[in-house]
C-alpha cells in the first residue's frame, strides 16, 4: 500500500517492516512483484524499484543512477528467466535479477577505460586510463567507484608486493591510506608492472623504452635502476622457474633475460642479464606479445594464438594445451593468466569477435573450456583484464567498463526458450499475411501474384537480443537450413504454386536451440495454370481435334466424290471408245464382206 508493506499469514494481516519504510512512502509505493531467491521488487511512483530480501534489508536499487530511464514505475512482472519488466511511464524496461553479472559504468563513476583491478585489504580497486579508482560500498546501494587522490596518470596496472599496493602511470605509486604517493625514480612512462615470482619484494616495470625494477629495502621502495641493452617498449613480463625474465614487446618479438641481477655502477644503480631476442624468425609474430606461468610452464599470448618455447631448438610453437582453437593462428590471444585453483582464465579473439572464459583442469589432464557464463561480457566492448578471487568472483575490465561475475547466483544458461514468426508479408504489394497475433488454425492460400515472401522472426531469449542468430528453411524450396545469421528476417522471391511450410529455429548467447516455429501456405498457381484452364485447354484441344477430323472427312469426301466423277467420265469415255470400235470393226467387216463379193465377181467374169 501507500503506507507501507503489510505481510498476511492466511489469519491475520500486519504491518511487514523494512529497512526503507521512510523511502517507500516518501516515494510512495504502487506495485510489487516477488522475485526468485526470496527476493521482493517494490516498484514506486518516484524513485525506480527497491529490491529486498524476506527480513526487509535493502538489496538493490533500480533507479536513474542504476541506469533506468525512468523512475515511474506502475507495474512489475517477473519472467521465466528471472528477469524483471517494468511498466515505466514512458516505456518498458527489463532488467536481469538476480544476475551473476553486474556492469559499471559512468552511473557508477567508471568513465574511462578499465586496464587493470585488484583486490587490496578488502577494498577493490581498478586502473584506467583516467586513474586509480576505489570501490565505495559505505555508502551504497548504488556503489560508485571513486578516485584515489594523488593519482591523475593513467594506470595501466595494479600489483600488491611487499605488503603495497603499487600503480604503474607516468611513474610508479604507493597507494598509502586512501591517497597515492609517487616512489622517487629515475624513469617514467610505464607500460605493465609485475611483481616478481622468486622475491616478493621486487617488482619489474615494464616502460615505453625498456624495463626497470624496484626493490623494497627497510620498508621503503628503491630504484634498482634499467636493464642495460634493452629499450624496446615492453608489453608484458614473466619470470620463470629459474629467475629468468622473459619480456614481451609490443612490436619487437620477446626478450629473454637470464638471471637479472642489480648492481652498483658509480653512483647509480643498474640491471644486468644475459639478453636474447627472439623474432619472426623463431616462429613468432611481429605484434604484442604477453608472456605467462600456467602449471609451472611458460606460455606466450600472441596475435597469432598461444605458443610455446622450445629451448632445444630454440623456436616458438602454436600451443594446444587449452583447446585447439587458440593453436589457431588466425586467431589472437590478448593475455592469460592463471588463478589459485589452477584455472588459465583467457582473453582471445579474432576479426570480428572476442572470446573471454577459463580453462578448466580436469581430473584425468588437460583442460576444459568454459565461456558460457561470460558471453554476456560481450558487451564490455574490448576486454583488457581478467581478476579472479578466491572465492569465485571474477571481474572484467574493458573499454565500457567494468563487469562482475558471481558464481553464487545461479542462472539457468539451458533454458528452454521460443522462436517465433512475427509476420508474414506479400513484398510486392506490401499485404499482410500473418501479423504474429491471431493462430494460424488453416493453411493459408495466397493468390499467384503473392509468390514473393517476406518471413520476420523472433527469439523470445532477452539476455542478448543482439547476440541472437537464426537458421531459416522453406520446405518445398530449401534443401537444408540456411546458415547462421543476426538477420530476423528472411525474404523469397518468385516462388512456383505449390504447398510450403517455413520453419525458423533460434540460438541464443549461450549457443541453445530454440524450439522451433512453422508456418504452412499455399501459394496457388496462375489463373493460366489452374485446374479450370487446364479443362477448357482440354476442351478447347478436344474441340480441334474434332474439328480437324470434320474436315479432314469432309476434304476426303470431296476427294472421292470427284474420284466417282473421275471415273464415271472415264468409263464413259472407255464406253464410247468401245462403241466406236465396234462400229469400226462391224463397217470393216462389211468392207471385207463387200470385198469378197468384189473379187468373186471379177473371178466368174474371168471364167
């Protein structure tokens, strides 16, 4: 109500107290909504929402300085993946709670980039490219990180040795009571700092133009001066088991230092080691090269994937131990670095992407690699560092900020979630099939005209809308499914009459399938390919064929009607012909008749 919460045990109703009564009238509470872990969402008229557990403690605030865009909440529901929507005044929001990722940023106080963090007597502290920052919980919910005073360099890394915290800027600093004191020197311009695995009082800096140390002698920091015959700019350092340092530069391959060792020269101090440089030529890449211990072996983060030395022939060689993916060479690998409980936490990439997880040990040997609590990074932008602590949590610092992982809250990554069919459309008149509403209980029929499609889709999965991918196939034109893709839509064009049915499957963050969405149609033929055409052309075919028998009959009757004629004249002809024979033969038989009465005349006469 808006006096406050009241809790109703199935007798009687009484008042529930909190530790924000006050907040919750002045802001005036509207609506609640019960979230899972025993947690409660109050959503209020001003102020955004407060989270709290089942004794009244403050767990949360969601409000401006939180990143909400409004602070009017009239109504909340939570979701099957645990998220929390808002009904806002001026929109809708959803926000992730419980989540073991949390995000700072510029509502936090973090407006630069995050290089480095660490963990010193209990406070956090990060480095960015502004200064060194500390997290203050003492006036929190909201925590907001502030400014170490004394510290306005950048700072590329953080680094407890010797009981101090040092920051490496433009030079080195002690971070000394809430404040940031510089350690005298005779150099600046730092890169990386690295605290020394054989002497816990020693630390190596890393410069734009070579390596320096210092060294804690009777509770204060002394310069052991430079390495003498190196003036690259150093990127990365490691020492192995034998006290050799290996340097990795940032345009220049690696470096091998063997056994520094300080010396006095005159009145200054120095380093001195065996130097040898490996190039292009033993196998490595001209770029940004970190070096690293993981289970007592040494390891190089390269642009080219991970490596490994081999002293006997003196080469670099891609590295599979943690999965083939980082033997890759098309691939690069930013840093690795191994935690307390053995796990190789690793930054890598390639041309489009960023890959940010762990490889585990497993009991048998080898590793086993895990990214997907972490994807959600993502969207850190460029991730720089990784710093895991003991009991689990692992903080992330990138361009965009600085994200959180807490393995005690659990979230389910195996969730079972939807794709669905927003809308189907004709795209060459612009008419609406389906609008992704009302259910499709019969096959729709389209006219012939229709036969270009458009298919708009959904992932119902809101932890990363943009990471979302989908495959498409069209049964009854597609073979198989398509490839992967961020596109939510999928267009035919100049499809042929006959029965389809589209399907569409999601993956999200987290690489799980969706189940999967279909919509069947039918896309009928052209009026000139219908049934009814098809029967007046076989009436039509049948109607000629008769036709053209009619007048071939009718073109034979002609013919023999003039055959009859034909040969009646000629009989006639034959008939007249054999008259006049027989009229010929019957006057030459009365010639020769006459004939013979002629000579037999003539022979009595002679007698």
């Amino acid at each position: 109500t808006l006096n406050g919460l009241y809790r109703y045990d199935r007798i009687q109703v009484t008042p529930f107290p909190t530790a924000i009564d006050n907040l919750l009238k002045e802001n005036r509470l509207f609506h609640g909504a019960s979230l899972p872990h025993g947690l409660f969402a109050l959503g209020m008229l001003s102020g955004g929402v407060a989270v709290i557990d089942r004794e009244g403690r403050l767990c949360q605030m969601i409000d401006a300085a939180a990143g909400l865009r409004d602070e009017r909440v009239y109504h909340l529901a939570a979701d099957r993946e645990g998220a929390l929507w808002l009904a806002l005044n001026n929109g809708i929001a959803r926000v992730a709670m419980p989540a073991p990722l949390t995000r700072f940023s510029a509502d936090a106080g973090i407006t630069s980039i995050v290089e480095s963090v660490i963990r010193y007597r209990g406070r956090l502290y990060i480095g960015t490219h502004l200064g060194v920052y500390e997290l203050d919980t003492a006036n929190g919910p909201p925590a907001m990180f502030k400014p170490v005073p004394g510290y306005t360099s950048f700072a590329w890394g953080l680094v407890e040795a010797g009981g101090d915290l040092l920051a490496a800027g433009d030079q080195v600093y002690r971070i000394e009571g809430g404040r940031a004191i510089p350690i005298a020197s005779g150099w600046v311009s730092t890169r990386t700092i690295y605290k020394s695995r054989l002497d816990p009082n020693r630390v190596y800096v890393g410069l734009t133009d070579g390596l320096a140390a210092l060294q804690l002698e009777n509770g204060r920091w002394q310069d052991l001066g430079r390495l003498e015959g190196v003036s690259e700019l150093i990127f990365g350092i490691t020492e192995d088991d034998k006290g050799n340092l290996w340097l990795g530069t940032q345009y220049a391959g690696v470096i091998k230092a063997t056994t520094p060792a300080a010396v006095q020269d005159g009145g200054t101090r120095k380093l001195t080691a065996g130097i040898t440089r490996y190039g292009t030529t033993q196998g490595l890449p001209e770029l940004q090269i970190s070096p690293a211990m993981a289970n007592g072996k040494l390891y190089f983060a390269t642009t080219q994937g991970i490596k490994h030395f081999d002293p006997q022939r003196e080469r670099f060689y891609p590295d599979s131990t943690f999965g083939t993916a980082f033997a890759d060479s098309s691939g690069y690998v930013y840093s690795l670095r191994e935690d307390a409980k053995h796990n190789v936490w690793i930054i890598a990439g390639g041309k489009r992407y960023q890959i940010n997880g762990r490889a585990v040990p497993q009991p048998g040997g080898g590793y086993r690699w895990e990214d997907t609590p972490f994807r959600q990074i993502y969207d850190l932008g460029e991730v720089f560092t990784i710093y895991p602590e003991p009991d689990g949590t692992v903080w992330f610092g990138g361009s965009e900020g600085l994200a959180r992982y807490t393995p005690a809250i659990p979230k389910d990554y195996n969730l079972d979630y939807s794709a669905v069919i927003r809308r189907v459309t004709a795209t060459r008149r612009d008419s609406l099939i389906f609008d992704g509403i009302a259910p499709v209980s019969d096959r729709p029929e389209l006219p012939y005209r229709d036969h270009s499609l458009r298919f708009e889709v959904a992932a119902l999965s809101y932890d990363d809308i943009g990471s979302n991918r989908y495959q498409f196939m069209l049964e009854g034109f597609d073979s198989d499914w398509s490839n992967w893709t961020d596109e939510t839509k999928k267009d035919y064009t100049g499809l042929s009459e006959g029965d389809y049915t589209f399907r569409v499957r999601a993956q999200n963050i987290y690489h799980h399938l969706s189940g999967e969405a279909r919509f069947d149609l039918t896309i009928r033929p052209p009026w000139y390919r219908s049934w009814w055409a098809y029967l007046l052309y076989t009436l039509a075919g049948g109607g000629l064929v008769a036709g053209l028998i009619q007048l071939r009959v009718r073109q034979l009757e002609r013919k023999s009607h003039e055959l009859e004629q034909l040969v009646a004249e000629r009989t006639a002809e034959v008939v007249e012909q054999r008259n006049r024979l027989k009229l010929q033969s019957e006057k030459l038989a009365e010639l020769d008749q006459l004939k013979s009465r002629f000579f037999a005349n003539i022979s009595h006469e002679f007698r």
